[in-house]
C-alpha cells in the first residue's frame, strides 16, 4: 500500500473559528482570574479569624484617606502597655454602647486613657477610651470587601442585586471554554487508549503491519487489489472477533460518557463551592467599625428624631446687670430645643455659659482678667460634642482698673 497525503492551507472559516476559540479560551482565563481574586481577598479578610485576630468592616469615612467605607481591616490584640501614639486602635466605642470605634492613638488621657481622633475628623473624639476597652492594632487592610455590607446597611438592593449579576456573569464566562477543555480531554484518551483491537483494514502484511492505523488525514492509492471479505457464515471465528470489538467500542463510548458526566458534576459542584465559601466568609465577617452610625431605635414608638444642624448668633449685644456684670445678647435663628448650651468666648477661652433655651449669658469680671482694657467676645452655639458655631458678630466689654466689675464697651 502507498500512502500519499494532501495538504492546503487553512480556508478563512477555520481561521475565524481558531480566532472564536482562542477568545474563548482567553475570556474565561480572566474571569477565572477575577474569581479567584476575589476569593483570595474573602480569604484574607476572614481566615486571619481563625488566630484570635479581628477582621472589621469599616462603615464610615473617618479615617479617610487611608481607610474608606467598605474595606475590612484586621487587628491583632496587644496588650493595653503595648499601646502607642500614632497605632490605629480598634475599640469599644464609649459614646454609643454596642458599637466599635476605629481611630488612631493621638495623645495620652487622664488615668492612664487613650485620646484618639479620626483621620479625617477636624478635631479629637469627645471622650477618652479606656486601655482596657481596645480590642486590637490595625494590622492589614483588605480593600472593597465589605462594600456589599455597607450596600445592605444603607438599603441600597439596586447595587446588589447588579453585583449578583455581575458575579452570575464572571462564574458563566469562567465556563465558555468548557467544550474546548472537554474536546482536549477526549483526544488524550484516544491517544491513551492507542489503536483499535486488530489490525484495521489498512494493515499491511509488512513488518510496520502492527504499527497502528494510516493516518486519517492522508488519501491513499492502493497497489494491489483489495482483499475480499470472507461470509460472516463460513467462520464463527470471525463472528466472535466482530462482536468482541463491538462491544469493546461500546466500553470505550460508555466510558467517555461516564467521564463527561463526571466532569459536568465537577463543574456544577465548583460552582456550588464558590457561592458556598462566599456565604460562609460572609457571615464570618464581625460587628462594624463605625464613627457615628445613628442606627439605634427610639424606646418609644411615637417618638421622632430629628437632624440639625449648629448655626451661629447673630446681632450680639451687651446690656449692665447692675450688679458689676454684663449680659450678652443675641439672636440665634436654628431649630429650637437642639442646642444644648451658649457660651460667650474671650479669644479660646470661655468666660460665661447659659442653657441651651436662653437668649442671652451673664458675664462676670471674675473670668477676665485683661484688667482695665476692653475684650471683645463672641458666641459659642454648642449642639453636643464637636458640633459647634461661633459668631462673626462681636460685642465690646470694659474692664475696671481695679476689682471685677464690668461694663460695656
């Protein structure tokens, strides 16, 4: 037998279904890539749990810019003498019972506290943290895993559900060249399984005669007539021989059924896998660190809550009580029942205060003590904390030479 192979070039429709194929296989390379970065970041962000650490999902911007809103950061405990300035602290917040602050150390308090301050906050947290009260230092940050969290915090279901989408697609693309992988798979096998039991039809009586079967790709010129098949009827032989390699082929066929089912198995079990480990590092994830959250309830259902905002006294005025001290009026235009104190101001420094509902502050001489000049005050609107408003207007005081009384300048 002479075997002569022709070959050509491609024709452009192979070379456009080699170009569809490689894309295939290039999509669902980088959606597996994505998958298996964001599960590594879940990883990072829970695992550290199992050693004692603290995973914490940061809600508000208070330490921006190094730490926004929907990253998770992991502290490790240290002890309270290990404490110091310039650590971001994780700790139980004093202001608002049940919650987390996460701030850095600025500044040693009184009896041994911690004074801290969030980064982007214009000045220090109103109340010192007990060393006792601080859980852990931030250690490792792990960006935009907890920004789902914040969503469902802040009821925004549009974006979870895009996001769920999102990730339906990217475990989709991680599965577009399945055929491709499984077509791979079969050739290997067939090339594992090597030739067919006897010798096939092409087989010479030459010493390469159990070589194998002609290649396939090849059209082949006979010399010599081909041999005649001998009747089924005239041999059992050959009867046993036909139906031993049928059911043989049947084997291998039952086989890479087997194989394929196998592999769908694997490939719906992965992706069970994945959306089980990002539920599970989902509820792994610990309370949320927050700066001011306003999230508690009202003991009563009739009651409302209500935002305001610190707004500065206006047309500031000085009248003489008769008594040696002076009153300095004004007119405050915010919401009434919101402010919790005014406090008239000497520069920084603080030389008489009235309750919240009053319209005006007594000043005595006793707090100044620029003897025998006249001082120039300003109003303080005080909301609680660091929610204050100072006045631009200005009102005069006079000072005596000698004693404390006052009068107006």
């Amino acid at each position: 037998m002479v075997s002569i192979e022709v070959s050509g070039g491609g024709t452009p429709h192979d070379a456009l279904h080699d170009a569809v194929d490689w894309g295939r296989v290039v999509v669902a390379t980088v959606a597996r890539g994505i998958v298996a970065t964001l599960l590594g970041l879940a990883l990072w962000a829970a695992a550290p749990a199992v050693i004692g650490w603290l995973p914490t999902t940061v809600m508000t911007g208070s330490m921006a810019p190094r730490i926004v809103p929907g990253d998770v950061v992991v502290s490790r405990p240290v002890a309270p003498a290990e404490l110091r300035v310039g650590q971001v602290l994780l700790a139980d917040d004093p202001d608002q019972a049940g919650h987390l602050r996460m701030h850095r150390f600025v500044d040693a308090g009184p009896g041994g506290s911690v004074v801290t301050k969030g980064d982007a906050n214009p000045q220090r947290d109103s109340t010192a943290i007990s060393r006792s009260d601080v859980h852990g230092v931030a250690f490792l940050r792990i960006p935009v895993v907890g920004t789902p969290i914040v969503w469902m915090r802040d009821g925004a279901w549009s974006k979870l559900a895009l996001l769920a989408l999102a990730v339906a697609a990217v475990l989709w693309l991680a599965t577009v060249d399945g055929s491709l992988r499984r077509l791979a798979a079969a050739v290997h096998e067939d090339d594992a399984d090597g030739p067919g039991p006897g010798p096939g039809p092409d087989a010479g009586s030459g010493p390469d005669a159990g070589s194998g079967p002609a290649p396939r790709h090849g059209l082949e010129a006979r010399s010599g007539a081909a041999p005649l098949l001998q009747p089924v009827g005239r041999s059992g032989r050959h009867a046993l021989s036909r139906r031993a390699s049928s059911g043989q082929v049947l084997s291998r066929r039952a086989h890479r059924r087997q194989v394929r089912r196998q592999r769908r198995l694997r490939g719906t079990g992965g992706v069970a896998a994945v959306v089980l480990v990002a539920g599970g590092l989902g509820l792994l994830l610990p309370a949320q660190a927050v700066a001011a959250p306003f999230t508690s309830r009202t003991s009563n259902a009739a009651t409302s809550l209500q935002a305001a905002t610190a707004v500065a006294t206006t047309a500031l005025t000085c009248k003489p009580n008769g008594d040696g001290s002076v009153a300095i009026g004004f007119t405050y235009g915010g919401a009434p029942g919101v402010v919790s104190s005014f406090d008239v101001l000497m520069g920084s420094t603080v030389v008489g205060t009235a309750p919240g509902t009053a319209s005006s502050v007594r000043v005595v001489g006793s707090g100044i003590l620029n003897l025998g000049t006249t001082v120039t005050v300003t109003v303080r609107t005080n909301l609680g904390g660091t929610w204050t408003a100072t006045s631009t207007s200005t009102a005069k005081i006079q000072t005596a030479l000698i004693g404390t009384t006052l009068s107006c300048g």
